[in-house]
C-alpha cells in the first residue's frame, strides 16, 4: 500500500497505516514489527467481517469489538470442543499480579460506549450454516474475522491500548458470495473509524 507505515493527521491525532495481509499469523507479525520499531499510543483494526446468526446485523452495518474470541484455539473431544480454559493453557499470562490469565475471549479497550459487541476470530471461514449456528451458541459472537484476536493478543503483550471496528460484509453460513458486499463494508469501516476519531478529538477539546 503506498504510504504505508507513514504518518498522517485526522482530527489531529498522528496516524500510521499499516496492510497485515489476511490470517493471524500474517496480522500478528506485521503489528508485532510495527510496534517493535515504532512508538504507539493505540492500535485500531479496521477491516471488513460477517455477522453470526442471531447477531441483529446486516451487511452494510458496523460494528465495535468489546472482545475478541479465538473460535478455533484449542482441541476437538468427544465431548465437543475444548477451549484453552478447559486444556489449561492460558494464552496471556498475568502480567500484574491479581490479574486473571487470559485464555480464548481477549478485551479490548477502545470502542464506543454502548456499541461493543464480542467478535470471533478463526483461521478458517465458516461456511455452512450448521457450522456458524454452533460457533454462535459456543462463544456469543457476532462477527467473524481471521485478524482479530492476533491483532488483540500483540497489543495486550506490548502493553498498548487496541480497538477493532468492522464493516458487516456478508452473514456468516452458506457461501453465497454474490450476496457479499466487501467495498461497502470496508467504506463503512473506514467511514465509522474516521468519525470515532474525530468525535474523540471534538470531546476531548470542549472548553
């Protein structure tokens, strides 16, 4: 992407474009690279999603993470699946002590009051309805992504505030990619961002 990684000004906060490229692995070693050379007040995901049945949203809506799921991590039983809870195997250990370990669900600490919602992230896309029906029974989600709990987990391990926002592209299910709005979900996104930004600055400005 041209420009990437340069600094410029909305609302007069300094931003820095950053391309992950698609999955976790992808979306944690380019942050983890930008953060180890570059000094960050937040990390803000911006990107495109589908929404689980049941969530209320439809493509061309937007939504805020308050929390992000690793939907996949963990192992399959003959009991059903097993999270990192249930094997023991906390994904971030306590930092600060007191604190809890960390083990699928991730917090996140920016996003518009009242408009959170918990998002899912899996390295495969799910793609029947069997599948996202079962996903949103286990986890309480809304969204599904590929990025977002990498993108989450590397800022909490550096110690740097994180927010995701994403445009509802599709419902998750049957593929039917004809029925799929990419751009105008990614222009919703990017549109929903810029506006958070500058009604952040506008607050934090009033006399």
């Amino acid at each position: 992407m041209e420009g990437e990684g340069l600094p410029r000004v909305v609302a007069g906060r300094s931003l820095a474009l950053l391309r992950t490229g698609v999955g976790p692995v992808n979306a944690a070693f380019a942050l983890t690279r930008y953060l180890a050379e570059h000094r960050a007040g937040a990390v803000i995901s911006c990107g495109v999603g589908g929404a689980y049945p049941g969530s209320g949203l439809e493509p061309g809506d937007v939504a805020w993470a308050e929390s992000e799921t690793y939907g996949d991590l963990g192992a399959e039983s003959a009991r059903g699946f097993l999270d990192m809870e249930a094997l023991g195997f906390p994904v971030i250990d306590p930092v600060i002590e007191g604190d809890p370990p960390l083990f699928n669900r991730l917090p996140l600490d920016l996003f518009p009051a009242g408009r959170g919602a918990p998002f899912v992230t899996c390295a495969t896309c799910t793609g029947t309805d069997r599948k996202a029906a079962e996903l949103a029974a286990r986890t309480g989600g809304a969204v599904e992504s590929m990025e977002g709990a990498a993108i989450v987990h590397v800022a909490r391990l550096m110690g740097v505030r994180v927010g995701e926002v994403r445009g509802i592209s599709n419902a998750v299910g049957y593929r039917d990619l004809k029925q799929w709005r990419l751009r105008e979900a990614a222009a919703a996104a990017r549109a929903a961002l810029v506006a958070w930004i500058e009604e952040t600055w506008i607050e934090e400005n009033k006399c």
